[in-house]
C-alpha cells in the first residue's frame, strides 16, 4: 500500500505492480497511466516521509476508469464490467442490478447531437460498481463524471441530483448522467423493472410476451419476432389485448415510451410488468448476432443488406430535410411524412444524425417501394438520399436482390500460419468466382510489408515501430512453435515437400485472380508505416471501404 516492496531502499509503481481493485478489494493488475502517474508521486512523497520518520500515504486502489479511441466512436469503462461482476458474484454472492439508456450527448434540438449509449452497475445498496459509456461525443466526460462519484461513495440515485454545466450545443438540461439516477431511483421505488435483452431473448413464450409499442412506420423497418403490437397511443384502449397471467416486456425505440407504458398497465392491474433495456436499438442487433449465419443464408429481408437500386439521375430537384438531433423513430416518421406529400419520382436528401438512420432508411425503403439512391457521411451527419416510388422500373416487375456472394476478412494477426490461411481462402473463394477483399490493420500490415528496407521520412517512434515489426513475408514467424525461428523454416520446408504454394506464391496468386487487398489507412498511421513500403498492387482505404464491401458478402472472416 506504500509501493515499498520487501527489498530495502526498492520501491515500485505503474505497470510493474499489483494494485488492490477498488470496487473488489482484491489484487489485480491494471496498468493505466493515472494510476501510475500517482503512485509514482506517492513514492516520492513517501520516500522523503521515511527518511523524515513521518507516516506513509497509502494508495486506496484503482477503480480502471478508461477511454479508447474505436475509429468514429469512444469506448470509456470505469470499474467492473457486469463479465466481471458475474464472475466476482458466483465467488462472492454479490447481488446487483443494471441501468442501460440511451441519450443525445447535447440538447437533440441543436445541430448535431449523437447518441450515447449508457451502462451502470450498482448493487442494492446503490453502491455503484462499475459503468460503461460509448458514443461519438461526450463518453469521456460521463464516465469521468461517474468515476468522480464512485470515488467519492455516490449512491446510484444520487446521480440525480449531481448540477452539471448546460448549454445546447454542450448537454441536456437533463444529463445522460442525470437520467442514470432517475432511472436507478425508479428502479429502487420498484416504479419500473428492466428486462435486459440477453433475458428477453432466453424467455420462454408461455410465461413471457414482447409488447412493442412503437409506431407503424417503425414496425416497417424491423418487427420484434413474436411481439404484440399495439402502438403508444392505442394502449389504453387496447388493454383487453394484453395478456395478464404473463410477464408483459414492452419495447419502443430506446425504452421512453415503454416505461410510460409500463406505468399504464400497472395502474390497469398488470402485476408482472417491465422495461427492454435499450429498446430496439439493443434489442435488434442482439437477436440477428445470435443468428447471423442463418440469417444471411436464408436470404431474409432483415438480414441482407439493400443494395443501391440505381444511380438514374433523379427526375426531379432534390429537397432537403432536415432530421438532425432527431432520436430513433423521428428521423423515419419524418420521411414517411415527408414522401406522402411528395409526387413519384422526387427526390430528398435526409440529414440524420441518429447512427442507424442509414441503415433503417433503406429496409423501409425495400418495405414501402421506395428506391434508396445513396449514402454518405458529412462530418457527424447520416446523409441518405431517396426517391419516392422505383427509379427505373415498376415495382412488380422488380426482380428480387440476389443472395450475397462475397467474401471478406479482417486479417489483424501478422503470424505466418495465420496469414497462410488467410491467402489460402481467399485463393479458394476467388477460384469459385467469388469477389474477396481481404483488409490489412495493425500487425497483420506487415505481411504487405516490402523485405527490402525503403527509406522514407519517420519520426523517432514510428523508425522505433519499423524496426521492431517484421519486415514483410519473410520475416514472419510461426504463432506456435516457432523454437527461435526453427519451427518456422521446418513449416515451410515441409510446405514445399508437399508442393504447397508458398506465401508470396499465394499472394500474387491472389492478386492475379482478382482479390482485393486493402491496407486500413488508419493502421497505417498508428504503426508509422509508409504507402512505399507496402508491396505493389495493395489499395489504401479506411472502415467504410471494407465495411462497403462486408454488407455485400455472405462470410466475414476476422483472423
């Protein structure tokens, strides 16, 4: 606790030590740099503290309050994560409860805002144990926020009356952070129960029901597999339709709508209520990541991407709308609205800045005979644009969008076996006629590498980079067994016994047979590596390209 270890005059901070968990008390290891940062000043103070013969400061623990960069969004952590706690809880019997929303990280009325979407453990005491936080903007000041206040033994509901800084274009007049303690203290009144969707996806019919309560336009762009339907407004007069003897589970779009429901049917006599967490917005990519391969094969409308349907120059000037700030379903509702007024062939250009918009927009558009013209992104903007009816042929004589074929892989790993089985794949997919792009990030760069040194301008840290990663094909080593370099020469040795191609023969096999090989350029600027120094023939892109050419395939491989 003083970071003195038993050896005299040996003290030891940052990522050499063992630390005691805050939430758990028990020892781990989690090296950030904050926490080192402080133990290495505690050390300092306590050196001069021993030689003085004052008392020793104590380092109270790391709670593991973390942020990280995940391309356009930010991931931040603080505490155990509800894995974690499962495990903590089989050991230790520890009971606790979970709060899941989704907000705008300013007021949704100013340009711009975008969702955050937010995790809270806490235990039945209120003691918050951990909490997570991901979204373009604003996951970092939450999860410092709930840090501060695990730190300084804030209860869950305390979260509520926490007075943050508002402005429009900054927060909401109700903080995300504010709303975690509105719910947790509803959750604490028994005003409300949320149903997680890992549970609601378990349930069994005959005790369990889904209530969707979201609007028409919204069930046309996904539908609950076997909910009830009764929208919003219709509940009151709708009660009869809802079962008694069941636990009702209601779901809207992220959950407001569902709790104001659940309020309704408690005070009707309903006794066995509650909340999916997240609403749609979780509960949709849970259920098609549960089955996704079948999905795809199956050729289902949810699950196979809707492909632009043409690039006809529109008959029509195009109109703007403007659905920023909007929450999921009002961007939608606003199009549907808007198409109604609109003679066949217009064309408007959306603006969201709700994540899914683009994606929602054009299932609706497969669903209502709409013709979805193009996507884009514009900063933080979702820009789509649609043309009201078919673009170029009538509906009926539309033929059916063809089951994807392609193929593509995330290669990370720079292992020789590992890319060996990358290009025999992508060799096999391609000689089936099968269009394949393989997208090259962080280590697995360095199979594209040139063997030959290319000088080019780099700073200190990215020369420190180059010369630390193997320099192209040659250099690559066995994950396995590689025994100093031996297991690596007897792989191939025994590859050419066996008359296997050998990875540069796969290679430019691959190439001449038409497969992409995309190097991500963000990789390439954190690991310091130069267009020049990959081998000919490679395209530079970023997510987009690759996830481009993913929607349009049936296989997506991650090696």
């Amino acid at each position: 606790h003083h970071m003195q270890t038993s050896a005299a005059d040996v003290w030891a901070a940052g990522d050499v030590i063992e630390v005691d968990h805050y939430i758990t008390r028990e020892k781990t290891m989690i090296p950030l740099a904050g926490p080192a940062n402080k133990q290495g000043r505690m050390v300092a103070d306590n050196i001069v503290a021993k030689r003085r013969s004052q008392q020793l400061f104590s380092y109270n623990g790391t709670m593991g309050t973390s942020v990280a960069k995940v391309f356009d969004y930010a991931a931040a952590a603080v505490g155990l994560s509800e894995k974690a706690l499962i495990a903590q809880g089989q050991k230790k019997g520890i009971d606790y409860q979970t709060t899941t929303i989704v907000q705008k990280d300013h007021a949704g009325y100013y340009p711009n805002a975008s969702v955050l979407f937010l995790k809270m453990i806490y235990d039945m005491q209120g003691t918050i144990l951990g909490a997570q936080v991901v979204g373009p903007k604003g996951a970092d000041k939450r999860i410092d926020i709930l840090a501060t206040a695990m730190r300084l033994g804030a209860k869950a509901w305390d979260l509520k009356e926490l007075e943050l800084a508002y402005a429009p274009p900054f927060a909401s007049a109700k903080d995300p952070i504010n709303m975690l303690g509105f719910v947790a203290e509803n959750q604490r009144n028994g005003m409300v129960t949320l149903r997680s969707v890992s549970e609601a996806a378990k349930a069994e019919a005959k005790d369990f029901v889904i209530l969707d309560v979201r609007e028409d336009v919204e069930r046309e762009v996904w539908q609950i597999p076997n909910s009830i339907h009764i929208p919003f407004g219709q509940v009151r007069s709708r009660l009869e339709e809802i079962p008694k003897d069941k636990e009702v589970s209601i779901a809207c779009g992220i959950g407001v709508r569902a709790y104001n429901v659940s309020r309704i049917l408690q005070q009707n006599g309903f006794t066995n209520t509650s909340v999916l967490e997240g609403g749609v917005t979780f509960y949709r990519p849970y259920l098609e990541s549960l089955d996704s391969t079948t999905n795809n094969q199956s050729g289902s409308a949810d699950a196979t991407p809707v492909s632009n349907a043409t690039s006809t120059t529109p008959r029509a000037d195009i109109l703007n709308v403007d659905c920023s700030g909007l929450q999921c379903p009002g961007p939608i509702m606003k199009v549907n609205e808007k198409m109604k007024t609109l003679a066949e062939g217009a064309c408007i250009r959306v603006s969201a800045t709700d994540m899914g918009f683009t994606r929602d927009v054009k299932t609706w558009c497969e669903r209502t005979g709409n013709t979805f013209l193009s996507e884009e992104r514009d900063g933080d903007a979702y820009i789509a644009t649609l043309q009201k009816g078919s673009a170029s042929v009538s509906p009926a004589s539309t033929p059916a969008a063809p089951v994807p074929q392609g193929k593509t892989m995330i290669v990370f790993d720079g292992d020789f076996d590992k890319a060996l089985a990358a290009f025999i794949i992508a060799n096999g997919a391609a000689s089936m006629g099968r269009p394949v792009t393989m997208f090259f990030t962080f280590w697995g760069l360095n199979i594209l590498r040139k063997s030959n040194k290319v000088k080019v301008k780099k700073s200190l840290v990215e020369k420190m980079f180059g010369a630390m990663m193997p320099r192209g094909t040659t250099k690559l080593t066995l994950s396995k067994m590689n025994m100093g370099g031996m297991g690596t020469k007897m792989m191939k040795a025994v590859m050419k016994d066996k008359n296997v191609s050998s990875l540069e023969e796969l290679i430019q096999s691959a190439m001449a047979n038409g497969v992409k090989i995309v190097a991500c350029t963000m990789s390439m600027d954190v690991m310091g590596i130069r267009k020049e120094e990959l081998i000919d023939g490679v395209e530079f892109a970023g997510v987009a390209s690759y996830l481009g050419d993913a929607e349009g395939a049936n296989v997506n491989l991650f090696i």
